[in-house]
C-alpha cells in the first residue's frame, strides 16, 4: 500500500506542475494569473509529496497534507479528470497508510 501511495502521489504531482507549466506557457490569460496558477499548482505537488513523505514520521498530519494538496489539484484541475481519480487515490491511501502508522512511506527511494 505504501508503494501505490508513493506512486500515485509521485504521479500526481508531475501531472499537476506540467499543468502549472502548460497553463504559463499556453493559456491566454494576463501573465500575473498564469504565474500566480502555476506557483500554486506546484504548491499543491510540494504539499502532497511532502505530505507523503511525512506519513512514516508523523503520519496524521501527513496525511492531511497530502490531502490537502491532492483535493486543491484536484478541485483547480478539475477537468483533467485524472486528478479527480488522483486526488482520490492519495486521499484514501494516505488515510489508510496513517492508520496503519506510517510504515516507512519512503525507505526504499
């Protein structure tokens, strides 16, 4: 369970810069909102990798922020779809990983 968590969460952050950076580079919007999307879609990718990172040291409040990054991806690139599925994923894995105690989330990288 911890490999599926640190895969998706891994996965979803790449998803959610490369949305940040392809909003800077092809939306048509004022370069402030796309600076300011793209600095926070990668917020969103920091919260949920350091959120997952988190889990095996203090797993309760990395759970939370990994699901705190992966619902605002989510919620901001609802229309990917993916991130919805993504952003589910991470909820439920960093839940149940946390309730186990954070069995080294990370010893393996």
């Amino acid at each position: 369970m911890e490999r599926a968590l640190r895969a998706v969460a891994w996965l979803a952050a790449a998803l959610y810069v490369a949305v940040g950076v392809g909003e800077l580079v092809f939306a048509g919007e004022s370069f402030g909102h796309r600076a300011i999307f793209t600095a926070v879609m990668c917020i969103f990718a920091a919260l949920v990798l350091v959120g997952v990172r988190l889990i095996d040291a203090r797993p309760w409040v990395g759970a939370a922020l990994a699901s705190l990054g992966a619902i605002g991806a989510g919620i901001s690139i609802f229309w990917t779809v993916v991130a919805v599925f993504l952003a589910t994923a991470i909820v439920v894995l960093s839940i149940l990983v946390a309730r186990r105690g954070g069995k080294a989330v990370f010893a393996s990288s």
